[in-house]
C-alpha cells in the first residue's frame, strides 16, 4: 500500500543533494508519494535545477515548522549537527544524519527524544566487499588487519576550491580522522568494540588547510591488533582493508571491488558503483524510519565511533 511521507532537509549542499536524489530514486522504485521541505540558512538562494520542482517550502533555521515529519534529514555541516539535532529531533519520527555525528565528543545532548528513530550514516558498510567479509570471513580467524585509505583532497570536488570546504576547516569538522571515520565504522561492524586505541594525527603536508591531513590508529580488539593510515595528500587513491587470518591474507580493495586471497589467488570481482551501496543504505534506513527493524546505528553507536575518531574509548 502506498504511503505518504512528509520529509525535510536540514542543508542541500553536495552531500545533502547525493541523499536527496538516491530519496527519489526510492520513492520512484516503491511508488509512494512525497512531500518534501528544505531548512537552509539562506532562502532566497536559488535552488539546484533538478530539485527547483521537488522542494515544497524552504524555512529558514529560525523557523519551526509546523506539523510532525516522517523524516529529517540532517546534511548540514558537522558543526551545526548538535544545534540541528537538538532543535528538530522534536518534530520528526526518524532522523538521518550525516557522518560523522558532531565535530566534537566533548559534548552531550542532554535531552533526547527516544519517540524518534535515529540513524548516522554508515555507507560503507553496504558495499558488497564489506557485506561479504561480515558473512563469510570468520572474525576469530583473524589476527590483525591494516586499512588504508589515501587520497588527494584537492582533487575530490571537480569545480570546488578545496581550501573553502568543510574539509579543510576544523572548526566545520574537517579533518580526516573525522572525515574518514569510514574505516573506525567497518572495523567495528566487522569486528565488534575495541578495548585500547591509539591516535597519531597532524597536518604535515604543504596543502592550504588547518585541519589534520593525516591521521593513524593503533586498534585493539580482543584477540586481534589492527591498525588504520588516514591521509588527504596520497596522488593515487588508494582504499584497501588487509585482513591477515590463519589460513590465508585477504586483501578488500573497496574502490576496485575486489577481494583477493593473495596466498590461495582466489579473487572475487564485485559490480558495484557508489549509488549501489549509497542506495541499499537508503533503503535500509527507510525500514528503521518505517519500524520493520532497529536502528544499527543509532546516537549512542555513532557517539562511541565519535570517541574512537578522537582516539579515545
């Protein structure tokens, strides 16, 4: 049965603007019905051409909408998640925020709405090489694991100064220990919570920034080490994740969408493109907003992931 759902972004920019599209591809494929509002912090900007007929009102952050939303979207800046969340999570059923959850985990949202259903986005974890390490690769079988994630920040948004965006300013929560929390996610997905970790970060590179261009951990699991290299002036992207078990060691490439058993030469190819996993979150956190199941990524997960990004349990 077709449903309507009313629904709202906090922020449009090119993250908010990904969520939106991989949003209507949804309802396109279901067939529900949508009305959908924007909170911005300029109304009279001109919206993006694909979405000028889409967006039923546009509210300033002053305002307060009038009604209860079936969804909020939050996919403003970092630095604005904690101000965001604690005004709107009063007006929503469900709520999806962008990763990371705050800039900072020296903070505490001292009144939660446990009516709404939240959920911080985790992307990663619904790419195919990842979902077949959780279901077909014993985690007591391994020792130890690398994941490497290296590329060249200027080169990310085609047409954007990247000393301008978030990425580059730590006061917006730049920076890639909190950019690329990716790889503190997965490993505890895969793995479960870790007892100690470790945190070397800095900006040691000649790019215009004073966010952290690089950043290492040193993760202990029970019954396995694992560490994790951050940058954002690697000139070859590079995303791997080596998992070294007793029989074998496995190499996840998540940009090529391989996963190589280097000692037997057995390689798995995966067909995948980033609107895949982009869409299978969508369409997971559609169920969590729609009851069928539990959040697996709620405030409390992501604040914990928040923590280990600082280096801290």
């Amino acid at each position: 049965m077709s449903k309507l759902w009313k629904i709202a972004f906090c922020g449009l920019g090119s993250i908010g603007s990904r969520h939106l599209r991989d949003l209507l591809w949804y309802f396109n494929e279901s067939g529900d019905s949508f009305s959908i509002d924007l909170i911005r912090s300029d109304t009279t900007r001109a919206l993006p051409s694909e979405f000028s007929e889409i967006i039923n009102k546009q509210y300033s952050y002053e305002d307060t909408p009038e009604g209860l939303y079936d969804i909020i979207f939050v996919t403003n800046p970092t630095s604005q998640h904690f101000s965001t969340i604690s005004k709107y999570q009063w007006i929503t059923r469900s709520m999806f925020i962008e990763k990371p959850l705050f800039s900072s985990d020296n903070v505490e949202l001292t009144e939660i709405n446990y009516q709404c259903r939240f959920y911080v986005a985790c992307p990663i974890r619904y790419k195919q090489v990842i979902q077949y390490a959780k279901k077909n690769i014993d985690s007591q079988n391994v020792l130890s694991s690398i994941s490497v994630c290296s590329s060249y920040l200027p080169e990310w948004r085609k047409g954007t100064d990247y000393r301008s965006c978030y990425s580059s300013i730590s006061a917006l929560g730049g920076g890639v220990s909190l950019d690329l929390i990716h790889e503190l996610d997965y490993l505890t997905y895969l793995f479960g919570e870790p007892t100690e970790i470790t945190n070397m970060r800095g900006k040691i590179s000649r790019l215009e920034l004073d966010s952290d261009d690089i950043s290492t951990y040193t993760i202990r699991f029970p019954q396995k080490i694992c560490q994790v290299y951050l940058d954002y002036f690697g000139r070859k992207d590079i995303r791997k994740f080596l998992l070294f078990t007793t029989d074998d060691t496995i190499q996840i490439d998540l940009l090529e969408n391989k996963i190589i058993f280097l000692k037997s030469g057995h390689c798995l190819e995966f067909n995948e493109c980033r609107d895949d996993f982009q869409r299978e979150e969508i369409k997971h956190f559609i169920k969590i907003a729609s009851g069928e199941t539990e959040s697996d990524n709620d405030l409390c997960k992501a604040f914990k992931t928040l923590r280990y990004s600082f280096g801290r349990l």
